[in-house]
C-alpha cells in the first residue's frame, strides 16, 4: 500500500517549508512488507552468485573432461573457497555508508582466496602446464562473471537507496524535548524518514515539531493509515514517568510494529550510536543471531517454488472451476475482498465467488452460517473442500500472503456484533508475519466462521503459537495435513 506525499522534501531546514507535509516525510510511502522484500534481496544475489558459479564450473568441466578429471578438484575447491569468502567477507549487506570501491576489494579478496586455493589444490596433485591454462581460463571466466553481477546488485541498491526504498519510515511517539533532539539530529543526518509524532497529551502537542506534523494521540496510532508503512516506532517519554511509560506501552503492544525506547540518559556518543542502529538499514546480513532473515527467505523461496507448480497443477481445474461459476449464478467468477496482511496492511485477497453476488458483504459483518441462503449451489461444494481458496496462489506469488500463516480476517469483520480486532488484545500480533491460505489454526480446528469471543481468542492463540515456531519444516508438516484435515472436517462451515 503507498500514496503520493503532498509535495518534494526539501534538504533545507526551513520551519515553513516543513510545516506543510512534514521534513522528513519521503515522496512515496512504502509498506512495511516491501521494505522487508527488498532488504532480503542479499539473499537472492548470493543465490544466483551460487548459481552462476555452480553452472560455470560444470561448463567447464564439461569442455575438459576428456583431457584431465584431475582438474575437477582444484576448481571444486575454488568454487568451494570463493562462496565461503562471499559469506566471511559480508558481500551481500550492502551497508548504506560503504563505498562502491570498498566492495570491489572485498570481492576481489573472495575470488582471489579462491584463485589461491584453486592453484594450490592444482600443485598438489598435478604440474601439466595444459591444465594449468584450463584452469586460468576457469578463473578469468568466473572473476569476469562475478565482477558483472556485483556490479549490477550495486547498481539495484543504489536505485533502491535514491528511491527511498531503503530508508526506514519511523514515528514517534511523546511531543517533548528528546523528540526534538531525536527530530533534530535526523534532519541533520537524513538517513530515516519520520512521517509523524503521536503523543497522548493532545491538549498539550504543538501542531508539528521542527516540521514533522502531530498526528494525534497514541489512541489515533492504532487505525492510523500511516501505520502499515511504519518499520519503528521510537518512544522519546521519559523513563522515570515510569507510571505513563506503563500505559503508553500498554496502548502501542496492540500494534505489530517493533517498538525502541529512545533513551534520554546516556551521553552524547551513546545516543549517536543509538541513531546510527535505527537509521542503518542494509540489505539483511547472510549472518544473524536468531535466523530470522533466513527464515524469511527460506519462507519466500518455499513459497515461490510450491506457488509456482500448484498453479500449474491447479491450472486446468481452476479454469473449470471459473467456467462452472459462471454457468450456475450471474457474477463475476472471482470475490476480491480488502483484508490485513502483514504489520495490518491492507491488500485484496482472491477467491472464487461462492455466495449470490448481489449479497456481496465486503467487511464480513455477518460470517457464513450452515444454512446460509446467499451460498450458491457450486459455492456450497467449493467452500466444504475449501477449492475457493485456490485463487490466493496469485496473492502468495505477489508476496502479499505466504502458503502458510494466520488467516487474513476482512477488514472490520464482526463477530457476536463487535469487531473481532476489539475481543482479544494481541489480536494484531498475528500479523507480525504474512497471512497464509492454511495454517496451524486451520489443521487444529479453528477455520471458517467465527461466532463467539472464544472463538476468536482460540483463532489468535494458535497464530501466535505459530509465529513463535515458524520453520520451514513446520510449513510443510502443515501443508501435509491440510487437506485431509479440511476433506474430514464436515462440521466447519466456510
């Protein structure tokens, strides 16, 4: 989700220039989920380096097989060498102060750590002057091959980077003295774009701080249509306010975005740090602490490989599928509904049409009953197998939703008359990760409608016990049980 900024940011500190869309505001907001895609792109530039040096050295092995098998292991070993230099030298982070000559020596490092052990491995076992040759060849192809691809990933970052694609989108929250000095040193610095200030005190706000606009309270915070493209909220209350620190922390937990305390007691060196940590944002390392950004891309290749060929499988039957919809009641054959994805962006989900169209109830204000007189007679057959969940493969290739995850609820949805978001109070945390056609509520038995507060409290409970666990092995132990577990549940109505 994005929208058009008022007017271009200006680079001078002038109050009255800042006052009409805000200082730091960037020209084009981006979601969250984007800013996540983009920074795992490290991971997809060492994958198609992988590959490329993969597809080399079997070409080349090919062309010289007939000459000398002995030449296979010293390239082996180069190959070998260079991936694992790829990884030590942290080629792939793309840090927003390195300098593009900077990178080129570390790659040249990689590829002659590689070219080391290569000839190494080649004296070891062998002194022929015509594998030696075959060998240069093989170097000078892939440091060749190597050089160009750094060169275009350089390139993309650097797109990436003026675009504003890169740049964190903070709030923050508490109109006070740290904020101004946090405001301050960013307009100096420009590396984060702040898009606004909340604080509970709205008697007391100003109309905006050094340019950036008071949005509203901590209240306003949590339907804020800015907050889907939110990557930090930074609290500047005091920490010895420890009573309004309490409630202000109380409100924002219903919120799925990371939260940082800017702490207003430490000297000047720290607080720089402090800010440098919150405005550096690389592409995400290869190498961190709890995996998390490997879990990420493993989650995405999982999805774009198994995406990719049930579309295939699923093809032919979805087209029949659209074809019986259209032959049993008017309407269109697909049901596009706006729902909350990841960090509560709002996205249209796919689904083929099972209710009469003229019924159509986009914010799910009364969920579907056994008897329900608006599903169609093909609706009925598809929501008991659950075949109209089919179309969500688009929605999974797009990166708007994952093969596995908590199920994305419609905007506004009710359940016993009141907004099912309103019963359960981390009712948001389920969507600190993408939505997902099945998952671990699903094979336990909470799918379909929900009519009860209980109901709801069990459905949340389930997603975050999956997000606490989500692994690749997880995701597919899921996959595996959902559909004997939809086939025999015949008491879930969808």
């Amino acid at each position: 989700m994005s929208w058009e900024a008022e007017t271009q940011p200006t680079p001078e500190r002038n109050e009255d220039s800042f006052t009409q869309r805000g200082s730091l505001r960037p020209e084009r907001l981006v979601s969250v989920r984007r800013h996540q895609d983009l920074r795992l792109a490290g991971h997809y530039f060492h994958a198609i380096d992988t590959l490329v040096l993969i597809c080399v050295t079997v070409f080349f092995i090919q062309q010289i097989t007939d000459r000398a098998l002995l030449v296979l292991v010293p390239v082996v070993a180069g190959v070998c060498c260079t991936w694992f230099m790829l990884l030590v030298l942290d080629m792939y982070r793309f840090g927003r102060n390195e300098r593009f000559l900077n990178h080129l020596s570390r790659l040249f490092l990689a590829l002659l750590a590689g070219a080391s052990a290569t000839s190494v491995c080649h004296a070891v076992i062998s002194s022929q002057q015509s594998q030696l040759s075959d060998l240069l060849l093989f170097g000078l192809i892939s440091s060749a091959g190597m050089l160009l691809l750094h060169v275009i990933w350089w390139s993309l970052v650097a797109r990436w980077r003026s675009k504003g694609l890169l740049i964190p989108n903070v709030v923050v929250v508490g109109a006070n003295n740290q904020a101004e000095e946090f405001i301050s040193t960013t307009i100096d610095r420009r590396d984060m774009n702040i898009l606004g200030v909340f604080d509970d005190r709205a008697d007391r706000s100003p109309p905006h701080m050094l340019g950036v606009p008071v949005l509203g309270t901590t209240d306003t915070m949590l339907t804020h249509r800015i907050m889907p493209c939110v990557d930090l909220i930074v609290v500047t209350i005091d920490q010895s306010a420890t009573q309004r620190v309490q409630q202000i922390m109380g409100r924002l937990e219903k919120l799925p975005n990371p939260i940082t305390m800017y702490l207003d007691d430490v000297d000047a060196n720290r607080r720089a740090d402090a800010i440098e940590q919150i405005a550096d944002a690389p592409l995400a390392p290869l190498h961190t602490k709890n995996g998390s950004t490997r879990k990420a891309f493993a989650k995405r290749m999982q999805d774009l490989v198994i995406g990719f060929f049930a579309l295939l499988f699923f093809g032919i039957p979805m087209m029949l599928i659209a074809l019986v919809i259209r032959l049993d009641s008017p309407g269109p054959v697909f049901f596009r509904q706006p729902r909350e994805g990841f960090n509560n962006e709002q996205f249209l989900v796919w689904k083929f049409r099972t209710l009469r169209h003229e019924t159509t109830d986009m914010k799910a204000e009364r969920q579907v009953t056994a008897d329900d007189d608006r599903i169609t007679r093909v609706g009925r057959f598809l929501r008991s197998t659950s075949l109209d969940e089919l179309p969500q493969l688009f929605n999974v290739i797009a990166g708007e939703m994952s093969l596995v995850g908590p199920r994305p609820h419609a905007i506004g949805m009710k359940t016993g008359g009141v907004e099912s978001s309103e019963l359960v109070a981390l009712y948001a945390h389920r969507h600190r990760i993408k939505p997902g056609m099945t998952g671990w509520a699903a094979i336990n038995g909470s799918r379909g409608s929900m009519h009860k507060p209980e109901d709801i409290s069990m459905r949340v409970a389930f997603d975050i016990a999956y997000i606490e666990c989500q692994s690749s092995l997880l995701d597919l132990k899921i996959m595996a049980k959902t559909i004997p577990t939809m086939l025999g549940d015949k008491d879930a109505i969808r």
